[in-house]
C-alpha cells in the first residue's frame, strides 16, 4: 500500500507538511496526491474511532450472520446491497463458510435490533435465515486498543 | 581500626578500570532521571514492544518448563535458524555445530571476542564516533584502543585511506559497528570491498557489530563477512535488541571460524555458562517469522528518519543523512555552546533530552545525538521545540 495512505490510515488528521516531511515530498505533491484519492473513491471518509463503552450510551450493536439465496442476475450482490442501504447496518460482509452474510448492527435497545430482524431484514426476498448475536464489550477496533497504554518503561536516557 | 599501610577503596580497585572514566551518558542520565515531563530523544532502544507472538511464545516455553540450563553455545534449534537467517541476510554461511555462540547481547559477544583473542597490548582499531562501550571493553580486556575518526564531512563513513594512517605492527583487530549508533552512518559496498582488502593486506582479524542492519533505510546493507575470503578472519556479531526490539531479552550472537568460536565460547563456558533459555526460546520464535515484525518497524523509522532529516534542515543544523539505525547526529558546533552545554540548556529550557556528541568520543564534540525511537507524536513536538531554541540562540 501506498505509505502516504498508511499514515493516513493511522491518523487521519495528519497535516500535509508533516505528511511531506515523513516521504520526503513536497506539500503540493501530498496535497494533490489525497484529493486524487478522494476523487477516485479509494478515500471513503474520515472518522474517529470511538471508545463507545466509555459514552455511556446504552446502545446495543448486534452481529447477524444472514443465508441468502444468490439472484440469478446480480449473485450475492444485488440483495446485499439492499441489505446495506439501511440505515442500521453499520457493516456487512460477504463471507465463506456456513453463512453468507456478516451484519454489524447497530440500535437503541434490544427491542429495536430485534424489531429490524424480524420486520425489515428476514422479510427480504431471498433472505433464508438469521443468527443474531449481541455484542458485549469492545477490546479492539479497527486496530485500535481500547485500554489506555501502559507507559513508556524505558530507562530516559541509554547508549 | 585502620592500620598503617592499608588501601583505600579507591586503591582497590584495579588501574586499568579505575582509570576508565564515567560513562558520559551516565552523568546525563542522571540529570535527566530527575526532571518530570521531558521529552526524550536520548533513548537507545526501540519505542516498539516486543513483537506479541515472541511474548507469547515466551510465556508458553515457561509454561512448558524451558527454565534450565542449554548447550553452552545455545540451543542448537536457534542456532540453525541463526544460520539460515545469517546466510540470507547477510549472505554469509555458518555451521550451527560449531561456528555459531549464543551469548547474552552483543555486549556479551564482543566482550568474549575481545578476551579471546586479545594479547596484552595489542592494538585495537575502531572508529569515533561510536557506542560507548568499545573503548572501555578494549581496555578491560588488556588490549590498546587506537581510535580511527570518522568526520562529518564524509558521512562519518570509516574509509581505507583513514585505517592505513592508523594501522601498526602491533594492530590485530580492526572493530566496525555500521549501521552505526551515533551517526546513523551505513557503509556502501565500496567501502566496505576496501577495508576488507586493508584487512587481508595487513592480516588483521575485524569484529563487525552489524546490529542495526535490519534498519537500513538508503541502498543494502552489505557484512563485511560476506566478502570473499573474509569470513576466515572475521567475527561477526548480531542479535535481536533492535529489529525485534527485544533488548530486555539480553540475547545475541556470534558467528566466527570454528577455532575462534571454541576460544570465546571457552570464556563464555566459564563465565555465563549459557544465555538465558526464555530468550532463547523467544528468538526462536522471532526468526521463524521475522520478515512482518522487521519490515513494519523499519517502515516507522524510515518516516521519522525523513521527519528529523528535513527538520534539522528547516532549522539551519547541518545533519549528514542518518541511513542506518535510528539515530541522527546534527552539528551544533555554530551555535557558540558545546555539546554538554547545549544539551543541558535544551533540557532546561524546553525540557527535550538528547546526548551530547562527546558522550561517543571527542570527535563527537560540536553534535548532538538524537534518537528517533520515540513516538512520531513525540518527535514532532521535539522538532518544533528545538527549532525555537535554535532560533533564541541564534538571537
């Protein structure tokens, strides 16, 4: 991968000049190098990563594995994009294995989830089954641990 | 009740360790250990834990009961996977029988090489500016440190011209340590063809100290041990504090002739007995996949290296290129302090540590060593605190 697109992985808010100073670029070059990824779609976004356990928030995020039957034009792709669409599906995936499906998604409370699956997601034509699973606690996102870092132990100063 | 004729302390102590003086670092270190909130670029070591599958496989050879003594030369598992690592690498084929010596650290190895094949008063060449220990580890092994200067102007690189100005009757070992700390000079082939050839001509034995290869950032890292018809006369050590960053570990190793392996591993046999087997069993573990652990550190560094190189040039300090392990040496010589004092008053006033470049040896006077193995966060907020006591100085 593109170092350029590495750091911003890592930081997304990393400034063009230091960005231009860790590849030894110009600004310019940095500057015009993002805005032609964000053109071309390979930049989707920028977020923070959220430690949503410590919010307090009281929202519920379930993890559904869905069987689908493929369409005969379009496969997996067309129902799974209806399935994306929604406003509750924070992720979904195509998978191998005993499903098809991978959704992340997210709600208020229980009943909520409960109701999206039941009246929205299963009603699907083409969708067979669901496994609904609720998410318990977060260690680790996108990368990111969710427990502070234990400080740095070195000795300040050594040869 | 003192009787007349009995020794102080001091006088106890043998000549030739109480005439070494304090490490430089160590009286920094002190100051530096005192003060809250610094930012410090003066830490020789990585910033990166110790890959977790190495940690983890640590704990599970604990588990499993890995806590007695092995072979005096290490387990013979490691040091087959040494030699293929070696062989790769550096491109220079060792019999795990009885050419490879596991020891605890460099430090141990070059320890051992010294006091197995130095003579009282043997001359031993190596360049300045360099790791602290060489000087002093010369001289307790009974040897004579003749120092070789390496100059900014060139790159710091060690070049056959500088050697054969330095060279005697009595020179029997030339040691190399590049990519090198402090400089974070590397040496390109060339070079390294040349000091071989001087090597041969005058039939001296080299120890290279190759300990920062893996983090060579500008063209190959080329092992003196890999030039033909210089693994005869070389000892060639390596181990896993810096590409691992496994420095807690204490582990390393030397790679030598069968008949100077037998004589540093007879020292060894009786002073250590053997390296530690935990870490034993973690290298181990950190050869079988190094490439992933090893490529995404360098990759780090390679980016700090850039960050530092551009902002010493933004701030006005001559800094030659750092190519090599993760340490850049800026000229502070034209700011009208020394390097103590310079250190000093960037700690005082903006609370960064770095060491004065005399800490290395007295060509390192007029240089400032600043380590990149801190976090980016970290060296940003450096950067732009030292441009503004540049800038106050030059007021």
């Amino acid at each position: 991968m593109d170092e350029l697109l590495k750091i911003l992985k890592q930081n997304a808010l990393e400034s063009p000049e230091n960005i231009a100073k860790m590849l030894n670029l110009k600004v310019g070059e940095v500057k015009a190098r993002i805005a032609e990824y964000e053109k071309k779609g390979v930049i989707r976004g920028y977020q923070a990563i959220l430690n949503e356990d410590q919010l307090d928030l009281g929202r519920v995020t379930a993890v559904i594995e869905v069987k689908i039957t493929p369409e005969r034009e379009g496969g997996f792709n067309k129902i799974s994009s209806r399935i994306a669409r929604f406003s509750e599906v924070q992720s979904i995936y195509l998978m191998s294995g005993a499903y098809d499906l991978l959704l992340f998604v997210a709600g208020k409370d229980l009943r909520e989830v409960a109701s999206f699956v039941s009246e929205k997601l299963a009603t699907i034509e083409g969708v067979i089954s669901t496994s609904t699973h609720f998410m318990l606690k977060t260690y680790k996102h996108h990368g990111i641990l969710m427990e502070t870092e234990h400080e740095d132990e070195r000795l300040k100063v050594s040869p | 009740m003192k009787t007349s004729g009995s020794k102080s302390p001091r006088e106890w102590v043998a000549g030739h360790v109480r005439d070494i003086p304090r490490s430089g670092i160590r009286d920094f270190f002190d100051i530096v250990s005192t003060m809250k909130d610094i930012i410090s670029l003066g830490i020789g070591e990585p910033d990166f834990d110790t890959p977790w599958h190495v940690r983890e496989s640590t704990v599970f050879s604990l588990e499993r009961g890995a806590t007695h003594y092995t072979s005096n030369l290490g387990l013979l598992e490691l040091r087959k996977a040494v030699a293929r690592y070696v062989n790769r690498f550096f491109k220079a084929s060792y019999d795990p029988e009885t050419e490879i010596l596991v020891t605890v650290g460099v430090s141990e190895a070059l320890d051992l090489a010294l006091r197995a094949l130095i003579n009282p008063g043997d001359e031993v060449m190596y360049h300045e500016p360099c790791y602290v220990s060489y000087r002093a580890d010369i001289i307790f092994a009974h040897g004579t440190p003749v120092v070789v200067e390496t100059r900014a102007e060139d790159d710091f690189r060690l070049t056959r011209e500088m050697l054969e100005k330095k060279v005697t009757p009595k020179t029997k070992l030339l040691l190399l340590n590049f990519p090198n700390n402090p400089t974070g000079a590397t040496l390109p082939r060339k070079d390294v063809e040349e000091i071989a050839e001087f090597a041969k001509k005058h039939d001296l034995l080299v120890i290279t100290d190759e300990i920062y290869a893996e983090l060579t950032y500008d063209g190959e890292h080329v092992s003196i041990a890999s030039i033909p018809g210089m693994k005869e006369r070389t000892i060639f050590l390596h181990g896993f504090s810096k590409a691992w960053a496994m420095t807690g570990f204490r582990l390393g190793y030397a790679c030598a002739p069968a008949e100077l392996t037998e004589a540093m591993m007879k020292v060894h046999q009786y002073t250590m007995l053997c390296a530690p087997t935990m870490s034993q069993k973690a290298a181990i573990e950190a050869l079988t996949n190094p490439e992933f652990d090893v490529t995404q550190m360098r990759e780090e560094y390679h980016k700090r290296r850039n960050f530092l190189d551009r902002s010493f040039r933004e701030m006005g300090l001559p800094c030659s290129k750092p190519r090599g392990a993760f340490y850049a040496f800026p000229n502070i010589g034209g700011m009208g302090l020394t390097s103590k004092e310079f250190a000093l008053k960037l700690l005082d006033e903006e609370k960064v540590a770095a060491v004065p470049g005399n800490a290395f040896g007295d060509c390192g006077e007029g240089f400032l060593r600043c380590a990149y193995a801190t976090s980016m966060d970290n060296i940003k907020e450096a950067m732009a605190r030292m441009e503004r006591f540049v800038k106050r100085l030059r007021k």
